[in-house]
C-alpha cells in the first residue's frame, strides 16, 4: 500500500514533498488545480518512479470523490494522503485587516485551505478503514498556532487544521489511521533577510520543500507507526509552541 495522493502538488512545498516520496519508493497520484505544473513536477521524479497526474479542485467534492476511486483503481490502494493544496498568495490574495477582506475572499481562504483538507479526508477515510490502515498529513502554517494581522482568515483555515487534525485522532485510531499536520516555517520562495544578510530564524535560513517532503515521508512511514494527532514543527525554531 505504498501509493501516496498529494494534493497542490504543483506547488513548490508539493513538489519537495513529491520528490521525497519517490526516492523512497512511493507511487504518487499528483494533484492539482493547476495541471501542467503537476506534470512539471512529475518530470522531475526519479525515471523509475510510478506517477500519476489528474487536474484535482480540492474544493469540489464530487471530484475529490472520482479522483480517490481512480486512485485505488490504478494503484490498488491508498496507503498516505498528504494535504498540501491551501495558502493565501498563491490564491491571489493579499494581507489586510479583517474589516477590509471582502467575504468573497474569506470563504475563498476558508474553501481551499480548510473546506479542501475536509472533502479529502472524508473522500479518503472509507478506503483506508476498508484497508485497516493509512496515514494523513495535513500541511497548517505557523499563523494557525499563533495568528497574524493581516491574515485572520489564512490564521482560522490553518487553525482549524491543526484541531481537525486532533479531533480526527479519536475517530480514526481505531481503524489503524494516523492523522498529523505540519508547521512550516518561512518557505524559501518567500524568504526575506535582513538588510545585513541575516535572518530571524534561529538555524539561520528558511524552511526548504526538502525539509517539508523528508518529515512527510517519516510521519507516513512505519517509522513513525506510533505518532498521530501530531502538529510538527518544521521552523528552523521561527514557531515557538
């Protein structure tokens, strides 16, 4: 059951993600709004790595539904999910405060951010219970632990990650599921140092998508049998809980 489905795929966290799980040997069904950059990511991989890519909108349900059934159809079985699908620029939209944001826009954070991690579980949880077995990581952000002006939208959708996640835990364990989310820090697309070249983070650099696709590929393998309902912090020490 080494197939993994990654959700934002295409992006740069969803690509370091996708790309340590093929070096462990993981067959991918990769998804994304975005298509082309999915396919992009999937040129990337390992020549032996099997991979798929099908055009996925986290927030249409019905779709996630197809895609989990196409999924178990071509590889037989879903072992990991890996919610990555979510963020606030990549959507086009940019930080204000609260009064501000025009509801169209919240619902959009909410819809892609949350809603998204929503549809995909429970699109995915009746194939992993028939299975007996599975793992899920969803990706949050540190604005979800601790919020950030400008962000309360962005701050409440990757909040409710983190206790989704929690909750998950006691209705999940049962049926040999482990559900954990991920903190990421500064991502290197977006790093920022200061005028003398240093930076905040205490290790001195920005979180990298290999830092994100190596604590993915531990939490869903066996190594990480007996971690779940987890928040782990992948900061370089810039989230402090």
């Amino acid at each position: 059951m080494r197939t993994v489905l990654i959700t934002g795929a295409a992006s740069l966290m969803g690509e370091g993600i996708a790309l340590a799980l093929a070096q462990g040997g993981w067959d991918l069904m990769l998804t994304d709004i975005n298509e082309e950059g999915a396919r992009k990511v999937a040129d990337k991989l390992p020549r032996d790595a099997r991979a798929e890519v099908t055009r996925m909108d986290v927030t249409d349900h019905a779709r996630v539904r197809a895609v989990m059934r196409q999924t178990v159809d071509r590889f037989g079985a879903i072992g990991a999910l890996v919610n990555c699908a979510g963020g606030l620029r990549g959507l086009g939209i940019k930080r204000k405060p609260l009064a501000e944001i025009p509801p169209a826009e919240w619902r959009r954070i909410i819809e892609v951010n949350l809603k998204g991690v929503l549809n995909t579980v429970h699109a995915v949880l009746p194939v992993m219970k028939a299975q007996g077995r599975g793992a899920i990581v969803s990706i949050a952000a540190s604005r979800g632990l601790r919020g950030g002006a400008g962000a309360s939208h962005y701050s409440a959708a990757k909040a409710g990650i983190i206790l989704f996640t929690q909750t998950m835990v006691l209705e999940c364990a049962g049926y040999g599921v482990r559900i954990n989310s991920i903190v990421p820090g500064n991502a290197e697309a977006r790093w920022k140092a200061g005028d003398d070249g240093t930076t905040s983070a205490p290790l001195g650099r920005p979180t990298s998508a290999e830092d994100i696709g190596k604590a993915v590929a531990w939490l869903i393998s066996d190594d990480a049998s007996h971690v779940t309902g987890a928040c782990i912090d992948i900061s370089g020490g810039t989230t402090l809980h």
